[in-house]
C-alpha cells in the first residue's frame, strides 16, 4: 500500500529550454486508479518517469521539487532499488521484452528471479499474471511472435508478476483491440481494489472515466486540474487542453441537459442512461 506525494515538482530535459514538468503538486491515496489526460506534449509520460526515478536519474536534465512514494524520495534512490516497489509499462512494448528468453512463460519468471521466491510462489505469481491478462493460451510461444497486443499484455503480466505496490502505465491499450482494452483495463482496476496504486495514462476517454478514480488534466507541463471524472470531463474549456469529453458526456450536453447546482454531466453510459430516464419520459430515440 503505497501513498504518492508530488511537492512543485519542475523539470526540463537536457539541452532543452522548456519546462517539461512546471510545478506539479498533488497527492495521491494508496489504492487509488488514476488517469492522466492531455494533448501530446502535455508533459503525461516524463510524469510517469519520474515516479519511477528514470526523470532525473536516468534522464538527467534540470529538477527541482520532491516525489516521494511512501517515505522514499524518489531521486535519492536508485532505479533498479524502486523498481520492486514501482513497476511500470512504457508506452512501446516492444522496448520491453528483454529479447531473451524463448518462451512467454519463462519471459514473466525472468523479472521474478531476484526475488528469491520458492519455485512453487514463482509458478504461481507467474500462471496467476497469465491468466488475468488471458494470454496463458501462449505460454510456450516466442515472445517475439506474438501480436503487437498480445506483447503488450505479456509486459504487463510481467510487471504484475511481481506484484509492486505501484503501477506505472503509460498508453498500455495502443495496440489492443477494443476487447484487448477492456480486458487490461478489467485486470488493472482488480489490482486496485487489491490496494495497488495505479497511474495510467490513456487517450482512451471512455475507459479513463468509466475506470479512474480520479484524473490529472495535464497541459503544458502543468496539472490543469485534478478531480473526479464527472468534474474534470463537465470543465467546458476540456478543448483548450486538447481532451475530447467522452461520447456520453458530449451526447447529454449537444441534447441540452440542464444540470442543477454543483450537478456534473454524466461521463459512463450508465449515468448518461439514468440522465436521461430523469428527464422524464419524453424522450425516445429515433
Ligand atoms: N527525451 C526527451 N528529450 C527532450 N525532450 C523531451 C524528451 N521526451 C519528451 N520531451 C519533451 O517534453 C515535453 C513533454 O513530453 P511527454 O513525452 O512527457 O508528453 P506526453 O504528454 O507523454 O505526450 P504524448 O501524448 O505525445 O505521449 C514535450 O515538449 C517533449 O517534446
Ligand atoms: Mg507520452
């Protein structure tokens, strides 16, 4: 169970004179689904890096500002030291199979072995990560021959294997079919209920709020805002920062549905369903 405490964190890449990070501050609970959205460019995967410490260990460049997970500085610690705690899925799987290893299988135990885990625990985390990203079918498959999605899965089921307190995923669903992505976003969301705390950055607008707890609306290297689906996706300014509100959301403003004080617009078909039904009878599809 880990807590995530962002201090005015600031940060630019080498030989570049823009802030990739201007002054992030926020704070986010253990076991809590976190989606972050925003335009390319918005700043969304070096914030993913720099929970994992590679922004500014690996990266270097200019910091300034504190990340801590738990009573870890982030910075002050080596990368392969956080990684136990932190896992992270980066934006191209492909970087992400070690290349190595001749099957699936033998690809998630390769993360397990400096863990020191009985063979038994070993076979179990290692079946158990397969299956919940359904790809236990292609155990004794190259990995290299597998579909663009399914390497996706297999670096997730990877990282699950070895069960960090945080989760790091950053456009994990960009070459999964609409299945593939409702199946990732089922088995993250499990992971979270289990206390894992999770960071994931999508494009993805529907699955983000039908899934987060709460969003980073990210701009220009700055947290925008910080809130609730319905908040964040009822701003009427969303387009200013390059986010699309979900169809839901979108349906139930071009139809004209008042809300009333404090009230936000609906942001899963479900709550655009019940909107609709309080609406009162009138209205009928065509
Ligand atoms: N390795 C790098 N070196 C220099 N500048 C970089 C590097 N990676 C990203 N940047 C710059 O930092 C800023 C934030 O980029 P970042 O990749 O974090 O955006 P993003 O929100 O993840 O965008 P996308 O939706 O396209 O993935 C951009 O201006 C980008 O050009
Ligand atoms: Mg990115």
């Amino acid at each position: 169970m880990a807590e995530i405490r962002i201090e005015n964190l600031k940060y630019k890449y080498p030989y570049t004179d823009r802030l990739a990070l201007n002054g992030i501050t926020c704070q986010i609970k253990p076991g809590e689904f976190i989606g972050v959205v925003g335009s390319n460019g918005a700043g969304k995967s070096t914030l993913s890096q720099a929970l994992t410490g590679l922004v500014p260990n690996f990266y270097r460049g200019t910091y300034g500002g504190k990340v801590w997970i738990d009573e870890t500085e982030v910075r002050t610690v080596e990368v392969d030291e956080l990684c136990q705690k932190v896992g992270s899925i980066f934006q191209k799987p492909f970087n992400q199979i070690t290349g190595s290893k001749a099957t699936v299988y033998e690809e998630v135990a390769f993360g397990l072995e400096n863990f020191g885990l009985s063979e038994t625990e070993m076979k179990e985390r290692i079946e158990e990560s397969l299956e919940l990203l359904d790809i236990a079918q292609y155990r004794d498959r190259a990995p290299f021959d597998l579909s663009g999605g399914q390497m996706q899965r297999l670096a997730i089921a990877s990282i699950i294997a070895m069960r960090p307190e945080v989760i790091i995923l950053d456009e994990p669903t960009s070459q999964l079919d609409p299945q593939g992505s409702e199946a990732v976003f089922q088995a993250i969301e499990k992971l979270s209920q289990q206390g894992i705390t999770v960071i994931m950055v999508e494009h993805k607008i529907e699955k983000i709020a039908a899934y987060s707890d709460r969003v980073m609306l990210m701009h220009d290297g700055k947290l925008i805002d910080f809130d609730t689906p319905q908040t964040i996706f009822s701003r009427d300014d969303l387009d200013q920062y390059g986010v699309m509100p979900p169809t839901f959301t979108q349906i139930c403003r071009a139809l004209g549905l008042t809300l009333s004080d404090g009230q936000t617009y609906p942001v899963t078909l479900e709550e655009a369903r019940q909107l609709l039904a309080m609406e009162g009878g009138s209205y009928e599809p065509h």
